[in-house]
C-alpha cells in the first residue's frame, strides 16, 4: 500500500493565507491526525487534498498518493473517500442503494454488486437493513453506513473532517474503533482532523498542531 | 427609385386581387383562417360569430378564429402598428367589426382593402335606399370599402315593475331622473354607447340638429352643444352613483338592472332585452321604448385591413354574414336579435319566409314602433363631445 | 457551455426589457419615423399635459401605489411577528399557496362579487340585516380614490410577502432571539420588531420594491376595481395605446414613461422612509423602552385576508353555476350547470391555450434557472446583490414601460402574436419568480453532498442527475408551481405580445369583467383560479407520493 505525501501545500483567502507551506507524510495503515481550533483551515486543508476546495480559496502544493500525482485531477478520479461529522446519507435513496452509489464500477453484475452490499452491511452490523429509509436509522447506524460508502468506493486514501464531533460520549469510542479498524485492516493513510485530543489519543499516530490561525 | 418599384409592384399585386372573379376567390379561401377582431363584450354575438365560424368552415373550407376585443380600437391600431413597422401583407387582422370613429380613421388612413362590396354576391341583397346607414357610416361614404352585416338602434329600457310611464323626451328624462336618483345610469362615455347618449340627448335639445350632419368645428362645437352640457350638469348628480363612476358597458348596466340598482338605461339592441329576459339576465318585467323625436341607428360593418393575410376567406365570411340565411339566423331573438341590413321585400319566397317565420319577444318593439331613425352625426361630434365630457367630468 | 449560461440567461429575459424601454422612450419623444414622427420634440408630453384627468390619475396612482404597498407590507409584518408562536397563523402556511396561485384577476373578480352594492355581502345580510330591499347607491367597488384597488392588491401582496418573509426568517434563529427579548424584559412583539425586523427586512426590499412597483402600474386590476373616470394610469395607457388615432401612441409612450419615473420617484421616497424609519427604531432601542403588548392584531388579520379570499372564490364558484339570482337572495335560486354547457369550447381553447403557454414558459425559465444555479453551484459562484437587483428588473420596471416599445419592436421582428413571442414574454416573467424559488432552495443544499459524491467516484454529470436533482424535487415542483400561476395569471403582457390572438383565461376574465354577463366571467374566473391551483396541488402532492419512504427529505424546499 502506498503513502499520501502532502508537498508544501498553502491556501489563502485572498491575502489571508490559512495554510503556510504545510508538509505531511500520511504513511499507509496509520492515522495522522492535524489538531487545530475552528477557523485554522484544517477543514479547508482536506478539501484541498479531495480536489473540491471553494474557489474563494486559492491553493498550492502537491497531494501525492501512492507515488501518483493527484493535484490535478478531478476529485471524482482521486479515489480519496472523506467522511464529514455529518452521516451525509442521501436522503433520496434507500441505504442499500446509498452503498450502491459508493460501491466502484468495477464491480459488475447485479448479483456480485448486491452480495457485496449485504456483505458491508453485516461488517457494519446493519444485515437486512439495505431497503430502509436512512432517515430511520440511528445516528450512530448511519454514521456506519457511510463509513461503509466511502470504503466500497476501494478508496486509496480517508480523510476524517471531525466525524466523531456529533455522537454522544458511549458510541464515540466504539465508532472511532470502527472507522479505523476498518480503515487501518485496508491499509489505507488516515488523516483525520479534529479539535478534541481524544481522537488523537485513540488514532494512536502522529499528531501535528496546526496552531491558532496566522492573524 | 426602390420604393416606386415597390409601389408599383403594389398596385400590380391589387390589381392581380381584384381580376379575380367569385368562384376563383372561393377556391383560393379554402383552408385559410380568418382573423375576426371584434369587441367581444356580448356573449351573444360571440355565439353567432362561432355559429357563422361552423357554417363557412362546413360550407366554404374556410375556418374562423375570433380575436376578442374590449374595444375595437385595439385591432386599428394593430393594423396601423403594423403598417408602421413595413409590414404591407401578411397582417394580422383579417377582418375587423368596425364603424364610426374607428372606420374613419382606418379610411381616411388608407388601411382598408378595397373596394369589396361590389364584389361580393350577395351584396346585392342589401337594402341601401331603406336603409341609408347600411351606405353612408355617420356620415362617412363607405364606399365599398366595409360590408354592412347588422343594423342597431338605440331603445330606452325600464322596469315595467317600477315604472309605468317612461319618459319619451329628452327634458322628460331630466325630470324622472331628479324625481328618482340613482336609477338612470349610462355606460362610461369612452364605451360606443355610453357617448350615443349624449348624442341621442344633443340630438334633441340643439336647435338645429342638422348641423350634426357636417363635421364639428371650433367655431361651432361650443355653441351646438351648450344646451347639452346645461342639461347634462343637472342630469349627473341625479345617475346611478352621482354620476361619479360609470359602467363600462352596456352589458354592465344591463347586470346593474337585473340587481335591481338601475330601473332606466338604454341599450343600441332593440332585442336584446327580450333575449336578457329569455336567458335570465334581466327581469321578465323590463320593456322598451323610443323617444318622440327618434333614436339614433347605425350598421355594423365587417371592413378587411389593407394588408390582410386572408383577404379571400375574409370576402367569403362576409359574403356568408349576408346570406338570408345568417341574416335570419342573427335576427332571430333566440340567437342576437340583431335587425337585418337586407332588403327583405325583395327576397326570394324561401328567403322571405326565413323572416316572416321569427319569433318577436314581449319586451321588442314591432319596426313601425320604433320609428323614425335619426342618422348618426359626424364622427367628429363623437369624438369632441368625448373630450369635452372628459375635459369637464373626468378630473 | 454551462459557463455561459448565466450570460445567456440575463440576455433572454433582459434584452425584451430593454429593447422595450428604448421602444416606449423614442415614440414618448415624438421619435418613431414609421408613424410619420421623424424629429425629436415634446408634443406627446404637451399632449399628455393637455389630458384633463392627469392630475387625478396621477393622484389616485401614487395613492393606490403606496396605500397597497404600505397596507400589504404592514399586514404582513404583523402576522410573521406572531408567526413563532399561535397555531392559528400556523395554520395560515397552508392557507398560502391557494391564496398565492390565485391569479390577480380572478381574485379581484372575486372580491368585486363580494363586496359590491349588490354584491355577495350585502346578499347575505339583506335585508334581515341592513334593510336593503333593493343594493345601495354606495361606491363600493371602482371607487373615485381606488381603494378597491388597494384592498384587491393586499388580497394578493400580503400572501406574496409572507411567502418570502417565512423563507427568510427559516434561517434566522428567531426563538432564540425572542427568548433573549423576554429575559431583558421585552414583550415578543417588541423584540421581533426591535431585533428581528431589521434584518428580516434587508430580505424583504426588494420585494417589497416589486411590490410597489407592481401597484403603481397593475393593468388588470385596475381594470375590474379601479375608477374609470379616470382610471389609474396603467389602465389609461392602455386606452391610448388602443386608439386608433395615431396622436395617442405618442401620449401612450409618454405616458408610459411617466409611469417609469414615478415608480423610480416612487422607489426613491420608499428609501427615503426607510432610512428615517430605521432612525426612529434605533432612538427607540436607545431609550429601552418596554411598551406593553396591546390587542394582537395579527389573528384577526390573517383571518380576514383568508375569509376574504375564500369567499371572493366561491362566489365566482356559485355566480357560474347561478341561473337566476336577484338581489337579495343569499343564494342563487336556480343553480344550473347551462353556463359551463353554453360556453363549452369558449372556456376549453383558453384552458388549453393557457396551459401550454404557461408550461412552455416555466420549463424554458426552468432549464435557464436550473443551469444557471448548477453552474453556480459547480464553479462555487456566490453572487452578489447586483444579481439580484437584475433578476428583480422585470419586476421592478413598470410592465407598461416596456411592453408598449416591445410590441413595437416585435412587430418589427415580424414576431407579434407568434407562440415564440408569447414564450419569450412570459418567460421575461416567470423567470425571476422561478428562479427566486428555486435559488433559495438550491443555495441550502449542504455543499458536502456534492462533494462526498464526488470523493466516492462520481463525474459532475451523476452528481448532477443521481444526487442534487433528486434531492431537489421539492423545490424544483414548487418553483414549477409558481412560474405557472404567474405565466397562467398575466394579463398585460399576453395581449401585447399575443397580438390579442391569445385568449389565455386570463385576458379572456378581464375582457369578460368590464360587460359580459356575471356569470360567464363567474366560469372564467374560476377556471383561471383553478388552473393554477390545480398544479400547485400536484407540486405538493407529487414529491410526497414519490419519496413517501423517504421522511430525510421532508424538509428540503
């Protein structure tokens, strides 16, 4: 498995610049995770490495992953997942066929495509769940699937914007259990960001502080 | 040097449209669609149009699509825009209803085809020596150039159930009103009918109506209708609303009277009351009558504009509109009432008997009741006895 | 191609606009050389001068105007004050959208039926009541000062600002305000007034200019509830444009152009008051004073608006189904279906004719709207407020400014009273409307479902199709819903544009209004309510069958 290599990547709001020069290796099958208050630009910085940073923004700098040069592809040819503190579930589709969305192309035949959904669902503990509305789940069952999405999607790379932020104190732990057991067994680099140091205890990896943002 | 080629082609092309003969016009109105503008105000003459519509597309090929108006002025000035904007054919009013200010002013700019009377079969059937309105429109020659397709003139109409004896003179009419405020009322003088009863009033209470017959002029207008505007400024405290709104129409009077806010008005329809009776728009007790001296009476026309883009199956429409058939048909209580412009005598036995066989309703006047027809005055009394009004109760 | 959109978008429903104002100003100074006008001078405006009902139509315009405005946004203000609280006025949301797809011809139809002399009121109350045997000489209805007009206009002004005021409070946490007034010891009314108006009204401007724009100039309006001697101007332009007499498209011009002037004057003054409005709010915030609440206006409001208008509608319901009804049964005594028999075709060709136009229209401004708002959404465009004051143009500018040039102008284009001339006009209309609707929704969209669609392999095409449009049935059915009432309720612009060939329900109720029998305007007029409402009632229904398993999409839109 491969690395995701941030080169010297800056953004700036105009002549604000939130992001100085930033460098990070992101080693495959450990998490890293960037501290920082709200309003550093970690958020900010994600979406840079997705491809799908606001144009108010300008950025610079290299995301490489796995040796390939990704800066300046279009996010949808990145293969670089993301979850958000938001489940961010379609609302128009079932929670099968959110999973549907998600699962790669490659993956052909109706038979296969569905057998792999359900198979998502059991690691996800959600069997027979694939026809329900995701507006009735738990949050902590959507949380879940779209962990799920993003991983059928065989991402190369997961970026975590804050997604333990909204779930209560008991389902936090097991839910970061979760995310990285199943990110870490794929071997994939996690960057993750956050502002509470107990995502970064449990991520167990580097841990770098981008600091207050430069007034 | 361009625009007399083009005028000369212009004349070639009018010739070229008159050389045809009947059946040839026929032939080539087949499947073209007439444009008929007309003030749309009544439901009824809606309905005849539609009727007229279903019988030459049965008979000649030849479809009608009505464009409704709420003033007649709309098509004229569609016709003269389009003239302003070069558009010499291909216009988009094949067929206008058309009389008065609006027929003179088309007239005099050269915006009407023709002449087409003559060319028209039934024509013939016209009664012109009768009925002098059917060849001069208020005054104005037609010339040929507008087909006479109804004859209208002014009724007096009352509720029998309040009124037992109407006022027959023009000073009678102040004294009803004054003795019963609130229940005269006129239509707003920018409506056709509304400005007819100032003239049917001037008519009577100038001293020499004759001068009506010539244009209006600043030298005269003032004096002509200053007994009119005596008259009219004791009159309008005492209409419907101190004289302070009008309706706009006649048919909005007629509603006024079947609520039973207005007990006398005037309608340009002797029948139409018994029809509005028939239909339930106006009480079973309302009746009509003339004034001593007269009413006005005018024809309508159907005139063609000079750049129509139908002008055959416009001729064959109006051809159609005077047929003894459609004659009889509109002048039948149960469809418009609408007084025939043919000369019925001299109709053959079958078409004779198309007449004699209509029935007459209880509140219409028998021809030798309504006597004797005024003509209308020059269009420009109209026009000015319009501003004036406005000038001196429109502020 | 989806870059130009926004482009192409300003071109097709501005370019009629301005074309038409250059056409309406030349002619205003005698400058129209087709006409026989080929030097530039001011007859039409001496002409215009000379008329003897000018200072009495400019009166009762300017009072119509502001009175419809003033009394429309006042009344609006009041019930969205007392909108966090009362289920009573909650209740109201649901009495909007009928009250909005009501096209303003019908309802003041309606209204004219019911309050009338001889109207469905008194009806009601003779002569048990009022003693009236036979309807008082009162001048009710078409009255010298135009407040019929104004009360016509509020039927329809206040439904529109409250639809933009719930939008715009949605996303104000006004609870969370008003909690914070009680606790410094302001009574609710107070505090929404003191805290929440000032930023809800920055939302409601430019509405409430379109508002005063639209009151200045109303045609139809004025047309079956307005004075006719003299008429607002709106109504007067028209006469003149309608004369056959030449001289008159010049004063129809010049008028025309007095129309612009005034609604800018109109516009400009409005300013002005808010400015010294907004001072007096701040001195009284200065002072902190806690004024008691007095007797809550807004319940009794809101149900005279409602009772106002339902009645207005079924009395057009029962007049077409009337037979015989003197005054003063409370009923008709003859109900009889012969009024929709005899007319038959008459209302079907309209019926059809208004459907088509109106869908033409609003999926032509859709698909504008639609790119417009991806593109936007696409290349994360925010635009500023100048976007906005141009998709208000059509709404601001006078209809008679622009339409009397553009009928010119279509001629000359040889496009009058073609289906693309009508499209075109309409779409000058329903766009800004439409888009409005929309924008507010699209522009809520969390950005994050995009961009998780994107992270998980999905090209702008698919993220397009599979996740945003679905996302946005709703909206996009609701704001389908109001281009048609607007497309289906336009008077003006359809008779210009349609060379008068177009009998859509609407010109065909105005036309009917003025003469025609009551109870063929009664059919007409409800048919140009139902319409409409028709489709409304699909727009609500439609996504709830569609997605009625999927509870997460409720709230969008």
């Amino acid at each position: 498995m491969s690395a995701l290599v941030l080169d010297r990547i800056t953004i700036a709001l105009g002549e604000r610049r939130l992001i100085d020069s930033f460098s990070l290796i992101v080693a495959p099958g450990t998490v890293t995770t960037v501290m920082g208050p709200s309003g550093a630009g970690k958020s900010t910085l994600l979406s840079y490495v997705s491809g799908t940073l606001d144009p108010v923004f300008t950025g610079t700098g290299h995301v490489i992953l796995g040796g390939d040069e990704m800066t300046y592809l279009r996010p949808e040819k990145r293969r670089i997942g993301i979850l958000f503190q938001d489940d961010l579930l379609f609302p128009h589709l079932s929670v099968g066929d959110n999973l549907a969305f998600g699962l790669a192309a490659s993956v052909r035949g109706r038979a296969e495509r569905r057998a792999r959904i359900e198979a998502a669902l059991e690691e996800a503990e959600l069997s027979g769940f694939a026809s329900r509305d995701p507006a009735t789940l738990s949050g902590g069952q959507r949380q879940r699937v779209a962990v799920m999405r993003a991983l059928l999607a065989e991402p190369r790379a997961l970026l975590l914007d804050e997604p333990f932020a909204r779930l209560d104190m008991a389902l936090r732990d097991r839910f970061r259990a979760f995310v990285f057991g199943h990110a870490l067994r794929r071997g994939l680099p996690v960057l993750l960001v956050t502002h509470d140091p107990d995502d970064a205890r449990a991520a167990a990896g580097p841990v770098i502080d981008l600091g207050a943002p430069p007034v | 040097m361009l625009r007399n080629i083009l005028a000369l082609a212009a004349i070639f092309f009018t010739t070229a449209a008159y050389a045809q003969a009947w059946p040839e016009i026929e032939a080539r109105a087949r499947g073209q669609t007439v444009y008929w503008n007309g003030w749309a105000g009544d439901e009824r003459t809606n309905a005849f149009i539609a009727w007229a519509g279903e019988q030459v597309e049965k008979r000649h090929g030849v479809k009608v699509e009505q464009v409704k108006l709420r003033d007649t002025a709309e098509a004229v000035t569609r016709v003269v825009a389009e003239k302003s904007a070069g558009r010499l054919e291909g216009g988009s009013v094949d067929l206008i209803w058309i009389n008065g200010p609006n027929f003179l002013a088309m007239k005099e700019q050269g915006l009407l085809y023709g002449p087409v009377n003559p060319r028209l079969p039934n024509y013939r059937l016209v009664d012109v020596e009768g009925k002098p309105s059917n060849a001069t429109d208020f005054t104005v020659p037609v010339d040929g150039l507008a087909v006479p397709w109804r004859l209208a003139q002014v009724v007096f109409v009352y509720d029998s159930a309040r009124i037992t004896a109407p006022p027959r003179t023009v000073p009678a009419l102040l004294a009803w009103a004054e003795a019963n405020p609130g229940r005269l009322a006129h239509p707003a003088v920018s409506n056709f009918l509304g400005a007819t009863f100032l003239k049917q009033a001037l008519y009577e209470l100038t001293p020499d109506p004759a001068v009506l017959q010539r244009p209006a002029t600043d030298a005269n207008f003032a004096a002509v209708t200053a007994p009119l505007w005596a008259w009219y400024d004791r009159l309008r405290p005492a209409l419907w609303r101190q004289g302070r709104q009008f309706p706009a129409t006649g048919a909005a009077v007629r509603q006024l009277m079947n609520d039973g806010e207005v007990d006398l008005t005037l309608s340009f329809s002797p029948s139409e009351a018994s029809t509005s009776i028939a239909n339930g728009s106006l009480p079973a007790s309302v009746r009509t009558y003339v004034m001593e001296r007269g009413t006005i009476g005018n024809t309508s026309f159907v005139a063609i504009p000079f750049n129509a883009a139908h002008k055959e199956a416009a001729m064959v429409l109006a051809n159609f509109l005077l047929s003894p058939t459609a004659q009889a048909f509109a002048q039948d209580p149960r469809n418009t009432g609408a007084l025939s412009v043919l000369d019925v005598a001299q109709l053959d036995a079958a078409g004779q008997k198309l007449f004699a066989d209509l029935p007459r309703g209880a509140a219409t006047l028998t021809n030798a009741e309504l006597g004797r027809v005024l003509p209308e005055p020059h269009p420009s009394w109209m026009t000015r006895i319009t501003t004036e009004w406005e000038k001196r109760y429109s502020r | 191609m989806l870059r130009l959109a926004p482009v192409l978008t300003l071109a097709l429903f501005l370019a009629p606009v301005a074309a038409g104002l250059l056409g309406t100003l030349l002619p205003a100074f005698h400058y129209l050389p087709a006409l026989g006008g080929a030097t530039v001078d001011l007859q039409p405006w001496r002409d215009l001068a000379d008329w003897p009902g000018l200072p009495r139509s400019l009166l009762i315009t300017v009072v119509t105007g502001f009175g419809a405005t003033i009394l429309s946004l006042l009344v609006a203000l009041f019930i969205l004050a007392r909108l966090p609280r009362g289920a009573l006025l909650r209740r109201l949301h649901s009495a909007l959208p009928p009250l909005l797809a009501t096209p303003h011809a019908a309802m003041a139809i309606g209204f004219a039926f019911l309050v009338a002399p001889s109207g469905w009121l008194a009806r009601l109350l003779s002569p048990w009541a009022t003693g009236w045997e036979r309807p008082p000489d009162l001048l009710v209805v078409q009255d010298p000062w135009g407040f019929a007009i104004i009360a016509g206009l509020v039927l329809k002004e206040v439904p529109y600002l409250l639809l933009v005021g719930l939008a715009a409070l949605g996303h104000m946490k006004v609870d969370r305000t008003l909690a914070l007034g009680a606790s410094l010891g302001y009574s609710p009314r107070t505090a929404w007034f003191r805290t929440v108006l000032p930023t809800l009204y920055t939302q409601l401007r430019l509405p409430v200019y379109a508002v005063l724009a639209f009151s200045h100039s109303v045609v139809d309006v004025a047309l079956i509830l307005g004075p006719s001697n003299p008429p607002t101007l709106g109504p007067q332009i028209l006469r003149w444009f309608s004369e056959p007499d030449l001289r008159f498209q010049f004063v129809a011009a010049a008028a025309a152009m007095l129309q612009l002037a005034l609604v800018v004057i109109g516009i400009a003054l409005w300013r002005a008051g808010e400015i010294v409005v907004a001072a007096l709010g701040r001195s009284l915030v200065r002072r902190g004073s806690r004024p008691r609440a007095i007797v809550d206006v807004a319940p009794p409001l809101a149900i005279l608006l409602v009772i106002t208008a339902g009645l207005a509608l079924l009395a057009i319901a029962l007049w077409s189904l009337a037979g015989s009804w003197r005054f003063p049964a409370a009923l008709p005594q003859v109900f009889t279906v012969d009024t929709w028999r005899s007319q038959g075709m008459g209302l079907v060709t309209p019926v059809l004719l208004t459907a088509a136009l109106a869908v033409l229209a609003t999926l032509a401004a859709l698909l504008l709207a639609l790119a417009c708002l991806e593109n936007e959404r696409r290349h994360g465009l925010h635009p500023g407020r100048g976007a906005l004051w141009l998709i208000y143009v059509p709404l601001l500018v006078p209809q008679t400014a622009f339409l009397v040039g553009m009928q010119i102008v279509l001629i000359r284009l040889r496009l009058d009273g073609t289906w693309l001339a009508l499209v075109w006009t309409h779409l000058v209309f329903v766009l800004p409307y439409l888009f409005l609707t929309l924008a507010e929704s699209w522009r809520r969209l969390d950005p994050r479902y995009a961009r998780t669609a994107a992270c998980l392999g999905a090209g702008p095409a698919r993220i397009l199709f599979a996740v945003v449009l679905p996302m946005m049935v709703r909206p996009i059915l609701a704001a389908v819903a109001v281009g048609f009432a607007v497309s289906a309720g336009l008077y003006l612009p359809t008779l210009f544009a349609g060379a008068g060939r177009f009998a859509t329900l609407t010109t065909e109720a105005v036309t009917l209004s003025g003469s025609a029998d009551r109870r063929v305007v009664g059919a007409f007029a409800l048919l140009q309510a139902a319409l409409p409402l028709a489709v409304y009632a699909v727009a609500l229904l439609l996504p709830a069958v569609l997605f009625r398993n999927r509870r997460g999409l409720r709230g969008m839109g």
